[in-house]
C-alpha cells in the first residue's frame, strides 16, 4: 500500500507542501466538529475531578467519616484511571477512537450512577474505580480523535483549543460542584456527571469518525522514539510545576496569609485563566514556527516567574504578587501544545492511541511527583523560607531539565513528518 492510494493521505500530503503558503486549504466543517466532540470528553474527565474534590467534605459528613478518608474517593478514580491508560490506547488503536470513547463514556456514566446512590464509603470508592476505568479508555480516544481530522502542520491549531478547554474546565468545575453541593446535596455532584457523559457521546457518534485511520498490514515500529520520551518528560515536569505550585499556593494562602478557600482558590483561578488563554496562542505559534521555539518560551516564561518569587523579601500573597503569577501562568499554557503535537507528529497515525497514553500517563506522574515533592516541603510548616526554596527548585527544573528536553523537539514548524503518511511503510 502507499500513501497515494489513500485520497484522504494524499489531501493532506499536498497540504502538507503548501502549510506555509497564505492559499492552503481550509479545515473541513467535519474535522472542528469532531474535534469540538473530543474536547467536550477531555473536559469532562477535567471537570470530574473539580467537581466531586469540592463536594468532599460534605461527602464525609453525610457518611459520617473522616474527612482524611475521603482522599480514598479521589485514589480509587485516579488509579485504574492510569492503569487503563496503556490498553485503552492499545485499543484505540485497533478499534478507532470512537469506539473506545463511546465504550469509557459508557463505563464513566454508570459509575458515576452508581457512586450518586450508595450509602458507603467503601462502596463509593468502588464506583471510583468504575469512573476511572471509563476514563482510561476515554483519555487515549479523545486525544487522538482530536487531531485525527487536521494534517500534521495543521494539529497546532486544534491543540489549542484543546488546551483552553482544560482551563475552562478548571474554572467551571468547582463554582458547578459548588452550587450543585450546596443546593442538592453531593449526589447532585455525582448525578450531573451522567447527562453530560451521555450529550458527550451523542456528540461524538455524530461527528467523529468509525476509525481514524486504515488498519495496519504489519508492526508500526516503536512508540518510544527520541521525540516521544521528551515529550512525555516535558508533559511530566509541566504537571508536576503546575500542580506542585498550585498545592503550595493553596497551603500556604490559607495556612499562613490567612486567606479563606475561597480567596485563595480565587488566585488560583486568575492563574487558571492565564493557562487557558495562553494554549491557543501557543497553537498557532507551534504552526507557524514549531515545537521547540515554543515550549522553550514557555519554560523561559514559567522560569522566570518563579525565580522572582524564590527572591527572599519578595511578598508571596498580596496584588504584587500576581506579577510573576503572570508569566508563570502563560509559561505553562505555552508547554500543552507542543508536547502533544510533537508527538502525535514523531510517530504513525496508527500509533496516537499509544502515544496519547504515554502523554497522559507522564502528565498523571508528574502530578503526582509535585504533589508528593510539595507536600514533603512543607512538612515544617508553610512558611515564606520553605515556598521561596521550593519556588527555586521549580526554576531550575525548567532551567536545566526542561530546555535541555525541549532541544528533542524539530525546528520545523508546518513541515509534515516524513515518511509517516502510510503506517506500513513507516514500520
């Protein structure tokens, strides 16, 4: 088989030649909306974690449990979620994204069912697990139906709004998880989950294609190319920055600038907002200029914030402190973009399943690493010492381990990858 019998590759090949010039083609109605679908399901396993996080505490009151048990609620979806990860994409693969979608939607919908009924923690903890499965599947499906209607020079663009999405999801998920908690009770939480599983999938079925690309004849080589382990290692590091800075803002904003949840949750929105803005900017920087150029700017940027917040004497709550709150948020709505196009582009059409995996499965890591790290930081208490020290490391992790894995990534910026158009000739 080569390229050229496909008529869908051969379109993109000769977009792929003319990406630089001004008459390109356009994107077809069919490929915004099957990635407007995608998103819609990114968003939702996003919005799953804000809103059930905030309804917690009312959780352990009507169970009549600690309020430390209902961390179990949260490591019962997040585990099998990044267990699954690897066969969903494998899946993916094999079956098309739409399939597996619609299967993890399915397998999300009814845990979250489940979860809005029972009278146990234990029993809750079990739906989580249900939750997390679906969204394992979920996860690799949604990632690589996205991009799978746009030409590698092109994947920028959808990527970026992919990104804002997340960000959206951060803002909208703790107000409706708040409102829902507080008017219905936390099964309310739990309940809004389902309609928006189902609309998702409905969505979906309608506008994303049976398979994505043509079954392979033979083996597709391997995932974990040069580009793809510096990708997942950028995604890894950009996670671990942002969650482990936002866990200390949280702690520190309440423990000792004594801001109430709310206050400090609302700097974190201002941060939160300043990510999703960033990430479509950063699509059509990616288009245009490339990877690299791209994901080194957002380093530089989320860098250079937290330097300026390690400077002992430099205030750590107050307006003047979301000056370098600024640069540190675009910087890490710089680094989404580049990460998932240089590596869905590093690698066959056949093989994004896998790769949006690994991406996923490094980003859940790197969380996790960030949140353990700032957690031990502040074993002797949030002080301004213990946030100024830890600002300094995360500056020198973007310094010396994420520019040095962002010169993995191409200088090219709308240049197709060669020799990836057909997955039988790229094995």
């Amino acid at each position: 088989m080569s390229s050229t019998t496909n008529p869908r590759r051969g379109r993109r090949g000769r977009r792929s030649r003319g990406g630089n010039e001004e008459g390109r083609e356009p994107i077809p109605r069919a490929a915004w909306l099957g990635l407007i679908a995608c998103t819609a399901a990114a968003a939702l396993l996003q919005l799953d974690g804000t809103v059930i996080t905030v309804a917690l505490p009312v959780v352990a009151r009507d169970l009549k449990v600690a309020n430390s048990s209902t961390s179990l609620v949260l490591s019962a979806y997040f585990v099998p979620y990044a267990l699954l990860l690897f066969p969903g994409g494998k899946l993916v693969d094999r079956l098309g994204a739409r399939r597996v979608a619609l299967l993890g939607l399915g397998i999300f919908a009814l845990g979250a069912a489940l979860g809005a009924v029972v009278s146990d923690l234990t029993l809750l903890c079990v739906t989580r697990v249900v939750q997390g499965i679906g969204a394992g599947l979920v996860s690799p499906a949604a990632l690589a139906g996205a991009v799978s209607g746009f030409p590698p020079e092109r994947r920028g663009t959808a990527l970026g709004i992919w990104g804002a999405s997340a960000g959206l999801s951060n803002l909208v998920g703790p107000l409706l998880g708040g409102v829902l908690t507080v008017a219905f009770g936390w099964r309310a939480a739990w309940w809004a989950l389902v309609p928006l599983a189902f609309f998702t999938a409905m969505a979906i079925v309608r506008n994303l294609p049976a398979m994505v690309h043509e079954p392979p004849e033979h083996g597709t080589g391997r995932i974990l190319n040069a580009t793809v382990v510096a990708a997942a290692g950028v995604a890894a590091l950009t996670f671990a920055v942002m969650i482990g800075t936002f866990y200390l803002a949280e702690q520190y904003l309440q423990k000792a600038a004594g801001y109430s949840a709310l206050g400090a949750s609302a700097v974190l929105v201002v941060v939160a907002l300043l990510v999703g803005m960033a990430a479509p900017v950063a699509g059509r920087l990616v288009d245009s200029r490339g990877e690299r150029p791209t994901t080194m700017l957002g380093f530089v940027g989320t860098g250079v914030g937290l330097a300026v917040l390690a400077i002992p004497g430099v205030p750590l709550h107050g307006l003047i402190t979301l000056i370098p709150l600024v640069p540190v948020g675009l910087g890490l709505g710089m680094l989404f973009v580049p990460v998932s196009r240089a590596a869905l582009n590093a690698v066959p059409e056949v093989m994004h399943g896998r790769t949006s995996a690994v991406l996923s499965a490094a980003r859940l890591v790197g969380a996790g690493v960030g949140a353990g790290l700032s957690g031990i930081a502040l074993t002797s208490g949030a002080t301004d010492s213990a946030l100024h020290t830890t600002m300094l490391v995360g500056a020198l992790a973007c310094a010396l381990i994420g520019i040095p894995l962002t010169m993995q990534f191409g200088k090219g910026g709308a240049r197709a990858p060669q020799g990836l158009a057909n997955p039988v000739e790229a094995a």
